[in-house]
C-alpha cells in the first residue's frame, strides 16, 4: 500500500457515495492549488493524466 492510499480510502469512505461533476472536481483542485501552489506540477499531471486516459496516442 502506498502512503497515498489512504487519503483516497478516506476519500472513498467519506465521499464515495455522492455523485459530482468533473467541473466540480477541478473546481477543487484549482482550491487545492491556490492554497498549496507548491503541488501546482502533481495537480497538472493527475488532471491532464484524467483529461487523456482514453486517448490512444497516450
């Protein structure tokens, strides 16, 4: 198990239920973002890795 899993079981335990939109997602990590700009390149990378996962040439 990775360090980072268990803020997405925590995600998943909390939130798993409620439906939202991808624009309401970003709207987060822009939050995310602005109040921790050190991860501004993680943030990009997760998002355009989500924007492109069904993208062959990816």
């Amino acid at each position: 198990m990775y360090f980072t899993d268990r803020g997405l079981e925590e995600l998943e335990e909390r939130r798993g239920e409620e439906e939202v939109t991808l624009a309401w997602v970003a709207d987060r990590l822009r939050e995310y973002v602005d109040a921790h700009p050190e991860t501004e390149g993680t943030v990009e990378a997760i998002a355009t890795w989500l924007a492109r996962l069904d993208d062959p040439d990816d």
